[in-house]
C-alpha cells in the first residue's frame, strides 16, 4: 500500500509534484492553481496559510513562535501584499513545559509587533505524548494586495537581486539539533521582508522568499513560468564563512538551503543599482547582490544556469528529495 | 516543572481559563480579547482559525476532512458572517495511507462545496512516525460580515432555540474508537451551519455552535455576558434513543457532549414560534426545539438552571476538565 513519506516536505520537487497532482486537483479553482505564496481574493484580499513545525522548536537566533510570524508575513509580502492580520492555531504534545509555551508566546508577540501585524483569531489543541512533538504552530495570514508579480513582464536584461547570505537558518537548525557534530555559530536569518513591500511600487516584476528548497528549486520555479533561462554567478552569491565553511565540510550546496529572512527578487534591468542601493540600506539587506540576470543568449527556456567559479556553466535542477526534515 | 497537560484541551473551563490568562494577554488586542468565534475586521472581514486533530480520522457520519470545513465554517455563521473562504493547513504523518489522505481530500471538497466555500490557499508538512498521528488539518477561514451577536440587547423572555439533538458527534467519535465496548449505531451530526444565516436578518440576538463543552459550557458562557439567569427544561431538549441509551450506560451528561452541526439561538419572545418553523423547515434543523429561555423571575445573574425532568432545578456548571480528548 502507497504511504506518505517524509520526502513530500522537503520543499523540493517530489512536494511541488505531490501537492500539484494530489492536492490542487481536488479544490480546482483558479486562485489556488495558481499555487502563489498567497492568493489574491476579490477586494484586493490575500490569504496564505503555513504550518510551522521546526524540531527544535528553540534554536540560535529565533524559536518557533519567530519563525511561524515571519514565514506568513514573508508568504504574504512576496505575493505582493502588506500584511495585516494573523490567526494562530497551537497543536502543543501534552508534557511541554509552560515555560517554553510562555517563551513562544512572547516571541510570537514581539515578532507580530516588529512586522506590524495583529493576532486577532487563535485555537489551541492538545495531543497526547507521542501524538505531537511539543509544539505545532499554524498561522494563516491576511493582507492587502499592492501589486502582484508580473513575471510575463520578465526580459533577459532584468536582474536577480538576492537580499542577502544563504542558509543560516538551515545552518542554524541543524547545529542545534547537533547533527553531524557540527558547533558552528550560526543564527537563523529569520525575520520579517516588510522592507522589500516599497519595491512593488518601484518596478519590481518578481519576489520570492527563499525558504524550503532553497535559492536554486525556487528560481526553477521561475522558470517555468518565463520563456527564458536564467543565470547566476557563483562568485556573486553572498555566503557568510560559517556557511561555506558548514557547506564544504558536509557536502552540502547551499543554493539548496533555506533562509527565512531572504528573498529574490526580479528587477528591470535600467532599475537594479537604485534598487540595490536601497535594500542595501536596511540592516536586513545589507549584504544584497546582483546574483546574476534572465538571460536572452546563453542556454534554453526553461533552463536555470549557474556560472561557476571556475567559468563553466552548470545546470541546477529543482530539490528532488528531503534533504532536511522539520526545517520550518 | 508546570506542563501542559491533556485536560486543557478540553474546551471546558480550565482551557478557557488557560485561554483568558495564557494566551490572550500575550497577544493584547480587542480583537482577540473577545474571544468569539470568529474575528470581525475592519471591512467587514471575519477571520477565524481551527484545528482539528480528531481520533479516529474516520467515523460515522464523516472525516476529519468534513470537520475541518464544518467546524470552520460554522465558526463564522454564528459570528455573523457569510463563509466565503477557507485555508487549508495539513501536518501529515509519515506512514500515512495515500488511500486514506486521498480520502479526505475528497472529503473536504465535498463539505466545501456544500458549504459554498472555496479551499484558495494550503501548506503541507510532513513529520516522521511517532511525531503526529496520520493527520491534523488547520483550516482557517473568511467570511463577509453580515450582523453581530448582540448579547447586550437579551432580555428576560428571550427564548432558547436547539437546532438538533445533542451528542451524537461525540457518540460517533467514541464508538468509532472502541471506548467503552459502545457499539451504537450513530452518525456524527457533522454538518455546515450555514441554513441558519437568514435569520441574522431577522432578529436573531446571539447564536453559537455546540462544539467542545457541549450545550451547558456554552450557555453558561453566555451567562458571564448578559445580567439575567438563562433556564432550560430538561424534558425540551432533543435527544437520539442512542445518545440517551449511551448516556445513561456510561453516566455521562449530554449537556456536555460536542456537536458539530448543532446551534443554540437566542430569539425575541415574539419572534420565536416563526423562526422555529422556519428552522424546522431544513432538513439540518427538523428536531429543533425552544428548550428554555432568559429568565426574569428565578434565579440569579450568572447562572445557568436546568430544569429536571421530576421538576426540581439544578445549577449547571461549565465543563471544568477533560471529558472526551481529540473529539475534533
């Protein structure tokens, strides 16, 4: 009998497939098709909703209570939308300590007021021991629409802006777990892209946060949806040492981590260096780059290159398969 | 060390508590701190959020993937709005059967579109054996506000309307699981609120759905709302042969058993006999009955008296602790 297996939550293409094919098909209607971050409701409503399920729930530079805020307002910045409201379901394993939940709440406050949004609607629900694992968290987010992507606007010459380092947040998981032995010290990225919301109003075409499946399964999402490859430079990706570093030592290509405090971002080419000069001016943009462009002479459509640095070209295929569980 | 224990998912008293004092004054905002069912927005959104972790995943009469959409789209009916959309939030076990995940999605499309609700946004995790029990289902949802329960204008002489009888939700759950050696022949009366919308136009005061807690938590909540004692009469209320047959067996109160298709309203004394034909009229409401009303002559604000069947009155107390986990 055909079982569900742990690598349908990796984010990568097996999950995209599995929620393309099982789950879409059964609500067919055009917004959720659409499989955007949020969907777009009549009266310029977005809606998006994110379980958060991160093992553990406590981690360098943030908690699960962070995480759950952030990753719902960044769903709901990069469909093109100011985030508003938050619902908050718990799902807590009975035998988590009060002092955790308290500390999770208070985090989730403190991260609901520095993104600016309200937590108006809640749930909670207690399983036994072995039913859960401490903490489950689901918000669901509502927001007003400003924009919205126009990637059939996308022309080679357009520049892809990454906000800032790879893969902390992964990084930072993973050494709190203790896998691999690894002592790095590593805080998650894990913050709000409120910042990126002007932008919208400035020319920008496209925006993902880069989150499961990392920098290279989402722009080959891109993609699909662009008549043109794209191309980016391995030399221009901003990396922090402890990532390289973590990355080298484990074998593990961090164009396939995920951040939560990171986007992409897809910008006419005439507009980048404006662009780029202003994120770089927000702490949480500081180290942006131009990571390369939508290219109109090298590769083919559907084609996402990386220029490495030794100078030859390489094709990046989507995640397949989990490569972290419980990242987010 | 204090830890989160069982009982405080109960939908009883200790979970209100744990709610009002936990939960709320983390995220201070008037908003939460009603504490209805659903949150009315500005723009005349309601927002509202639920999980739903019931064991088994399947019973009589339904499917965790029925109650996901009920439950949330009834949460706005007795808020006052029309449910329009709904999110889609599962946390999938590893291990869980394709078959059975096939079964529900199916499931929740067909209370969706009975409902008239589309299912516009979704997340999917997946977590290892052991960390979660086949599934759990976040579903949060929206709906166009149309009215607003006005507990403010209740007076003596308002009636109780019951849309159904009570208890065979949690009946279907407890003989779906084996409890008891119970061996009923009994159907969850899941099912969507959404016929008892009309009467927001017309006079309706106050309505709420009967879910964890049962009919005697929730009046009783009531009762902390308005300044006059609410009285039912034990002999109006509607009961199926199994759920009394079952009650009694077992000695358990059906005051205190979770619905999830039934509501209680409050109506003007005038408007009673009207609204209650109208009711009676639907399928979802032919056994409903005026089974008591605000009282004026006995006893005291803040109470909630039952009239027994040999004619004495009992107080009646909200659910203080667990009577029935993962109910919903």
């Amino acid at each position: 009998m055909k079982k569900i297996s742990l690598e349908l939550g990796s984010g990568g293409k097996s999950m995209r497939d599995f929620i393309a094919r099982t789950i879409v098909p059964a609500f067919k209607n055009p917004m959720l098709a659409e499989l955007l971050d949020a969907s777009h409701l009549p009266g310029r409503i977005a809606f998006t909703t994110d379980s958060y399920v991160v093992d553990p729930i406590f981690f360098p530079g943030g908690d699960i209570g962070k995480l759950a805020v952030n990753g719902t307002v960044n769903d709901l910045v990069v469909s093109g939308a100011v985030p508003q409201y938050l619902s908050l379901g718990l799902i807590l394993e009975e035998g988590l300590e009060w002092n955790a939940l308290e500390k999770i709440l208070r985090s989730l406050k403190a991260a609901a007021s520095r993104a600016r949004v309200e937590i108006v609607a809640g749930d909670t629900k207690v399983v036994k021991q072995g039913q859960g694992d401490k903490i489950y968290i689901n918000t669901s987010g509502i927001g007003k629409v400003i924009a919205k992507p126009r990637p059939k606007l996308i022309r080679p010459g357009d520049k892809l802006i990454l906000t800032g380092t790879l893969g902390e947040h992964s990084l930072a998981i993973l050494t709190a777990r203790g896998d691999f032995g690894l002592e790095a010290r590593v805080q998650s990225d894990c913050a709000p892209l409120t910042f990126l919301l002007p932008f919208w109003k400035n020319g920008l075409l496209w925006m993902r946060d880069i989150t499961r499946g990392g920098l290279a399964t989402i722009l080959s999402e891109l993609t699909e949806q662009i008549p043109y490859p794209l191309l980016i430079e391995e030399d221009e990706i901003p990396l922090s040492k402890a990532v390289q570093a973590a990355s080298e030592l484990l074998g593990i290509d961090p164009l396939y981590l995920a951040c939560e405090g990171r986007a992409v971002l897809v910008v006419p080419g005439e507009k980048t260096h404006d662009v780029l000069a202003r994120i770089k001016k927000n702490p949480l943009g500081r180290k942006a780059a131009i990571i390369g462009q939508v290219e109109g002479k090298i590769g083919r459509p559907g084609e996402l290159l990386l220029r490495t640095s030794a100078g030859g070209l390489r094709l990046l295929e989507p995640l397949s398969s989990e490569l972290l569980p419980r990242i987010c």
